[in-house]
C-alpha cells in the first residue's frame, strides 16, 4: 500500500518485475511502465543478486497505488517451494 515498506530477505538471487506502482529498490526507482516508447528504459525490471538478497533489500511504496511485484527465482534457492497443482492435493 502507499508509504508501506518491507526488506526482502531469500537464500539466492532472484527477479523483480514491477507490475503496478511506483517506489524504490534499495536507492533504485522502480515504477510499473505505462507505455514503453522505442529507445526509453523502463524502471521495472530489477535483479537482485546473492549479496544483496541474503543481506535483504528495502522495498518502499512511493506511489499513491499498490506496489506489486512479480519475483522469480531460480532452481533450488527455497527448499520448500511448491510445485505446480500442489494446492490441489489435500
């Protein structure tokens, strides 16, 4: 939500992309792109490396709208991560 903040903290590196808002990562400034005109760099792709996520990274909503973001992560970085159709078996 706006003014909320949060520090990130994984076993390994990982991906961010911004998909709605605006804020910053860390001292970088992150904003969910609206429409990209060819030769602009968008703000809302990050990559957060081993260091830094074990450290853990500040994340604030700058913005007057919800911050989201979509993280990927590679094979083997959290131990438990379900698999894809887990939360159908109970």
């Amino acid at each position: 939500m706006p003014g909320a903040k949060c520090v990130l903290k994984d076993p390994g590196a990982s991906g961010w992309i911004t998909v709605q808002g605006a804020g910053r990562m860390g001292k970088l400034a992150i904003q969910a792109p609206v429409m990209i005109h060819f030769g602009e760099e968008p703000w809302d792709e990050m990559f957060i490396t081993h260091d830094a996520a074990t450290a853990g990274v500040e994340i604030e909503n700058t913005g007057g709208e919800p911050l989201v973001g979509l993280r990927y992560f590679g094979p083997a970085v959290h131990k438990n991560m379900p698999e894809i159709g887990d939360h159908r078996k109970k």
